[in-house]
C-alpha cells in the first residue's frame, strides 16, 4: 500500500467512521494511524510502521496476531458451515466449546449461554440472577450490588452495574438504580487509610453492612475479581475476592464474577476466580475467548441457577434471551484452536517468567519522577502517573498527560491506550521477554521524556 493509499484511507476515516470512546473533533484535526496487518505481538499501519501492540487489540489478544492455527481453524470452519441458529439447533463447535469452558472452569460451573461481547454477557448474567429469584419465591430481590470504579460494558444493564462517573453520569436516567459499595483502590482509599497491610479491609466491612441493610431486596452482586481494568488497573487486595464470596453467601446473594478482562490466563491463572479458590454463581467471559479474533462471550454459571429455569412451558420458567448470532461455529471454532494452544504451548507455565521480569521492570518505574504507583496483577500492569508522588496530586485532567506519553510511545513503536493518566500494559500473552523489555524500555524513556 503507498501513501496515497493511505491519505484516502485517513480521509474515508475522518468522514465517515465514528470512533468509540473518542472525541472526534480531536480526531478529525489528526492523521490517523491506519492498521492493515498484524503479525504476532506487532500491528503493522498502511504507511508499514510497525506497533508492538501494548493493549492486545484492547485487552483481547492472547497468542498474537494472524497466528497460524487460529487462521487455520477459521478457514476450515468457514469452508464447513458460516453459521447455524442456537434458537431450536445445536451446532458441532458450540457444543464442544461449551464442554472445553466447562471443563477448565472453576468446578462447579457448568452450564454455558452464549452472546457476542462482554456487555451482553454481563448483562445476560444480570437478568438470569434476577430472573432466578423470581423463580425461587423472592420476587423482592430484584437489585445489585456494584462497586465504585467499575466497568462492565456499554449496555444500559452494565452501565447500569457500573461505577465511572466520567463514561456513566451522562446516562443515570436511563438507568436501573444499584447499591454501589466502595472498591479497593488502595492507592487512592476513600477511608483515608495509608498502611494496606493493616487496614483491615474496611471497604469489606462498609460491603457487608450494606448487605445487613439490603440482602432482603438484593438479587446479586457484580465485581471484576482481581483487577477493575477500565477504572484504573486497580488491584484487589489478596483475599478480597474469598471475602467477598464469603458475604454473598452469608447474605444469599448471587455473586457475578465479570472476568471479561481478566479471564483466560491474564492474571497468570486460566480464571482470576481460580487464584482466590472460589467459585460465583455466575460467571462472564469474552475478550480473550477467542484469543481476540472474533466477537464471543459465554455466560457461565451453576446446576442450581439452571435448575430455578426449569420447567413446564406453561410455567414461564424460560430464560427469554437470545441474540442472532448466539453461538456462533467460527467464532466457537476460533476459541476452540485458542484453548488447544493453551495447552500444546503450554501458556500457562510459560508466563511465570514473563510477569516476574514484568514485576522488576515495574518495580524500576518506582524511581521515576511522577510514578505514583505501579500495580500489576499477571500480565496486566497499571501506572498511575501523578502531579506530586508525594502527595499524591493527580496531574489534571485537561493535561493528557497520560495521552502525550501514549504517543510518545508511538514515536518509539508502541501502540498504548491509557485510562487517563494511568498508563496500562496489556500485551498478548505470547510477547517474548525480548519484546517485553523493548516494551518496557519505551514505557519508561517516554514517560522521562514528556513528565
Ligand atoms: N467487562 C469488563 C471487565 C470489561 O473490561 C469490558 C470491556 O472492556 C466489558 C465488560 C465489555 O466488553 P465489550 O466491550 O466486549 O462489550
């Protein structure tokens, strides 16, 4: 492709494609960086630059880009069937997917609906805990318990279960109303607490006497377990997560365990739940179902959630959900390949040295003027760029300074996204170290050079 190419690919952009989660009176006075090609942890744009792709094509990708075996099962399955209806079939693929998922997930989850994206599966857990307890004789518990900071989707059911005053005020109207509990941003701790070891989790006590108050009235309780990703990169305190499922069941409310993000090995484990030993009631997956190719989500849950739906048609027991595309056999076929490489290139194991040498790299950052905090949970990583280390001063907003260092970045060939002034590190989980430390150097010289 030569420039020209390029020059009418940008104008075609800056007319007609609405970006996501962008100001496009900032877009259309840029040039934007058009991708064509992706080759392992690099994206490659129209003019041939090369990216190494920070954020795994935002927070998705787990064996690289165009990797062999994926394409291949994509292509086979094409040349055998493009799509079958759930609604009244089966299909081969969405079948033995469910079976795979069911099998590496925390025990006990067993049953598996499918959708397209994050924000449906989250919102399909929503509606099948409420719709639980109307089935159960609690027509009552009809709200949830979200939490400060977090980020569940776009849907108007998981904005509704979200906490980002800055994406989510706007649509408050629209919204179903939940109990929203405090988050562990330690960092940042609404109590005032400065020594996390000893705080003795207060956000914990300030979660159960809400539950005291509301359990009657409460149907389930949505959390990102391990790390709420688009509030921050914010890392949980070991134990929360045990703790938390600890209160939903002395409490009986469902706990809906949204591990969009975090699910297939991002935290060093297949499921963030499995590093806490603990099972929710139900379960969302995306993102990296597909190892970032195709839309798919699951929503996962247990033999007691799916018994409460059973019965006589005349009984109304049906869960009424549905999308088109529900199931889909390539994008099944896709995740299928994904969960075969897990295991024949042994990801799992393989990560142990990427987030130790991840943790030294980050631990470096400590030293430089303007790191505030370094937070890293598996290969996900967050840092929180401030004013004054000191006290803690956020950089304004205005300022974009987590923005100018993302470009900066580019400059060196790295593609990044912050969350405000956070800048976050999210690579494929195949990165090499080589590709790691090129990563991190260009994270740590472009924060020097714009702070
Ligand atoms: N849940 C979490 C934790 C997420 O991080 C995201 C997306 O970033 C979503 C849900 C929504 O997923 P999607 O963008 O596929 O709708």
């Amino acid at each position: 492709m030569n420039t020209s190419d390029t020059k009418t690919l940008r104008e075609y952009d800056r007319a007609h494609v609405w970006h996501p989660f962008t100001q496009m009176k900032e877009w259309e006075e840029s040039d934007p960086v058009v991708i064509v090609r992706g080759e392992g942890t690099w994206i490659v744009d129209s003019e041939g630059n090369r990216y190494l792709d920070g954020v795994a094509a935002i927070w998705t990708n787990v064996h690289g880009h165009c990797k062999r075996e994926i394409n291949e099962a994509i292509k086979a399955q094409v040349d055998t069937l493009e799509h079958s209806t759930l609604l009244g079939l089966a299909n081969d693929k969405a079948v033995l997917l469910a079976r795979r998922l069911v099998e590496i997930a925390p025990p006990g989850l067993c049953k598996v609906f499918y959708s397209d994206n994050g924000s449906t599966a989250v919102e399909i857990s929503v509606k099948m805990a409420f719709q639980y307890w109307q089935h159960q004789g609690k027509p009552e518990k009809t709200k949830f318990i979200s939490f400060k900071n977090a980020y569940h989707g776009d849907t108007i059911g998981a904005v509704s279960v979200g906490g980002i005053d800055l994406y989510h005020a706007v649509f408050r109207p629209l919204l179903f109303p939940t109990i929203q509990a405090p988050a562990p941003y330690c960092y940042r701790c609404e109590f005032g607490e400065r020594d996390r070891a000893n705080c003795g989790m207060r956000c914990l006590k300030e979660l159960e006497r809400l539950m005291e108050i509301h359990a009657h009235e409460v149907a389930g309780l949505v959390i990102e377990p391990l790390v709420q990703g688009a509030g921050g990169m914010i890392v949980q305190p070991d134990g929360f997560v045990r703790r938390v499922r600890e209160l939903c069941d002395r409490y009986d409310i469902l706990m809906i365990a949204d591990e969009v993000a975090v699910g297939f090995g991002r935290t060093g484990a297949m499921f963030a739940c499995e590093r806490e030993g603990i099972t929710p009631d139900i379960m969302a997956l995306s993102k990296g179902i597909t190892a970032g190719y195709l839309p798919l989500a699951a929503t996962m849950t247990t033999q007691k959630i799916y018994d409460a739906f059973i019965g006589e048609y005349r009984e109304m027991k049906t869960f009424f959900h549905g999308h088109t595309f529900t199931g889909n056999p390539i994008a099944c076929a896709a995740a299928l390949a994904s969960l075969d490489l897990f295991e024949n290139e042994r990801l799992l194991d393989s990560l142990t040295n990427k987030i130790g040498y991840l943790a030294e790299r980050l631990q470096a950052l400590n030293e430089v003027r303007h790191v505030g905090e370094v937070r890293q949970c598996g290969m996900i990583a967050g840092i929180e760029l401030v004013k004054d280390a000191e006290t803690r001063e956020p950089f304004p907003w205005e300022e974009r300074v987590g923005i100018q260092v993302c470009l900066e970045a580019r400059n060196r060939g790295i593609f990044l996204r912050p969350l405000g002034n956070i800048i976050v590190v999210f690579p494929p989980l195949s990165i090499s170290l080589d590709e790691l430390a090129f990563l991190m150097d260009g994270i740590e010289a472009s924060i020097r050079a714009i702070t």
